[in-house]
C-alpha cells in the first residue's frame, strides 16, 4: 500500500497491559535541505509546545496511541506474556487516518533526544512502573516547551563520510542538551580531540516556548559544533512538510 501524508512517531512505554505515551515527533531523514537527498539515521526532528505537530490534531495523536495500545494488548493475547519495554510507533497521517510504517522495541534516535530534554517526570520511576506492571499516563509528563534537534554530521555523510576528522563541541553553550553520536576519543600530544567517526556526530537540541525559537537555539548550538561538519539548517522551520510517500511494507 502507498502511504502518502506526513511521517510521525510516537513513542510508548509499556509494562505488559498498560501504556504511557511521549509527544509526537517528526523527524527528518533526508540528508539534505528540503527533504531531498538520501536516506539518512535521522538528520534532526521537532516537538512542538502542544504536544501536536502543525498537520496533527489531537484526535490524529490519539488514534495513533490507540494503535501501539492494541499493538501491546495483541502481544499479550499472542504470546500470553506482556511486552515490557519501549514501543516506538511510526506513522504516516493520510487523509483517511494514521497509518503505521513500522515498530521498534527502542527509543527513536533522534526522537528521544527531543522527548527526554523535556520530560518533567521521573524516567527511573517509569522504568520502575514498567518493571512493576504499574505504569500510568502520569508517569510520562512532559513541559509544555517545543523542541528542536539538530544532528552535526561529517563530511561527505551518508554515502562516503570522512572518517577521523577532528571535532570539537566545547563551544556548544548548554552542555546538558548536547548528545555525543558517532565518535571517538583519542589520545594526542595536545591531549584527548574528539574525531568524527563516520557516522553522525553530534546532536544538540533547542528548547523554548515556541518553535521558532527553539529552531533559532538549536541553528545557534549546532554552528558551535566545530569540524569538518555540517548540519541541516532548515530542521524546525518546515510546518508542515511537504507530502511524502512511502510503501508499507
């Protein structure tokens, strides 16, 4: 089947029956500005303060949660044993509803990135529900803040990415909400350098009320990111995406 709309995750803990939902995001796998180029981990995604997305209502997020809720509940009636862990939904929205793309037992990279910089609960005491069987929605309690992710990757990514290049973040202003990817430390004369590894490198997230203002802190942090990187500039101001397509598998 083609699916034609806007790609978004949703993400889910689960402790067997019950499940807590994250925020929707939408990630941007293209490797180049305006979604062109070859498929890449995930170039950068954004939250929104609303916990929408521009093409979402809050009906569209709610039927995609009730998906991963039956998705966990047919896994228990299948195997007579709940799924405990995360469940990584991902979506399409079509004008005749939210249909899915795939599942993963993870987080999404960089997904997580922009859920965990706002999350206002404890995640070891939803990770303690999940063991215990006594999750609840009130475990997954996020600030009502919009987020952007930007990933700083090598040169040449993804077909033919410069590897050993030297990369330093020290610059970055917010250390907290800088996530080292694909690197390596290594031992100089002038002390440990970080050197890019080949894949991508570095994610740094902006945090605000608005989008365009996280967009704007996250441009800020990822040009700070120094190295034979680069990033794409555009991730946060595209609302909404142009359409895509993909087949399901």
């Amino acid at each position: 089947e083609k699916l034609v709309g806007q790609e978004f995750s949703i993400i889910s803990f689960c402790d067997g029956e019950n499940c807590a939902h994250f925020p929707p995001v939408q990630d941007h796998k293209r490797a180049y500005h305006g979604d062109l180029g070859p498929n890449t981990g995930g170039m950068g995604s954004y939250s929104c303060a609303d916990h929408l997305l521009p093409f979402l209502s809050a009906a569209d997020v709610a039927e995609a949660q009730k998906i991963n809720e039956a998705t966990a509940a047919a896994l228990l009636q299948e195997f007579g044993e709940g799924y405990k862990g995360i469940l990584y939904g991902q979506y399409m929205s079509t004008t005749s509803g939210q249909k899915v793309i795939e599942f993963n037992a993870r987080f999404g990279d960089p997904e997580a990135l922009n859920l965990i910089s706002i999350m206002e609960s404890d995640l070891l005491a939803m990770c303690q529900a999940v063991a215990s069987g006594t999750l609840s929605q009130d475990h997954a309690r996020f600030l009502p803040m919009a987020t952007v992710c930007k990933y700083a990757v090598p040169s040449g990514y993804p077909q033919s990415a410069v590897k050993g290049c030297p990369v330093d973040v020290t610059a970055v202003e917010n250390q907290d909400l800088l996530y080292l990817g694909a690197v390596a430390e290594v031992d100089t004369p002038q002390g440990k350098v970080l050197h890019a590894t080949g894949s991508r490198t570095a994610g740094v997230v902006g945090v605000a009320p608005t989008l365009e203002d996280a967009e704007k802190i996250a441009e800020a942090e990822a040009n700070r990111v120094w190295g034979a990187v680069w990033h794409r500039r555009d991730i946060g101001t595209v609302r909404p995406r142009t359409n895509l397509s993909l087949l399901a598998p």
